[in-house]
C-alpha cells in the first residue's frame, strides 16, 4: 500500500473515530439537548458529497471515512430527533 494511500486511511478513521464519545454518550444519557440539528443536517450533507466525490475518484481513504462518518452522523441526527 502506497504512503498518502496509508495516510488517508489513517486520517479518516481518527476524524471518524472522533464521533464516537458523542455518539455513545447521547445514547446512554438520552439526552441530546447540547447538540445542534441543524450543525448536523448540514455536516451529513456535507460527507455525502464528500462521499460521491471519493466514489467519482475511486479513492479507498474517502470513500471508507465519508461512509463510515455518514452513518455515524446519521445515527446521531436519528438520536437528536428521537430525544427531543
């Protein structure tokens, strides 16, 4: 595996790690008042079309962290609406 390719990797799982502590705690509080929709409305809009662009260059690191930050962003504006 080529160097910027095992940098990229290495990038997206930290920035999509990085939602994991907002996630879990969300989820174990039920609580997501702190949070705003409409930060991650937009941000989730935002890693989709990150995500088509890594699809368009067929480049594994984007790809692999816009899919996984997608759904983890996801899950969050699922828990933002559920808890209001």
């Amino acid at each position: 595996m080529e160097t910027p390719t095992i940098i990229g990797l290495l990038a997206g799982i930290l920035t999509t790690v990085s939602f994991l502590p907002q996630l879990i705690k969300a989820w174990r509080t039920k609580s997501t008042g702190d949070i705003s929709l409409v930060m991650y409305v937009v941000f989730v809009i935002g890693v989709s079309l990150w995500l088509a662009y890594g699809i368009f260059l067929n480049s594994l690191p984007v790809i692999l962290a816009n899919a996984v930050t997608l759904l983890l962003a996801l899950f969050i504006v699922a828990l933002k609406i559920r808890y209001r």
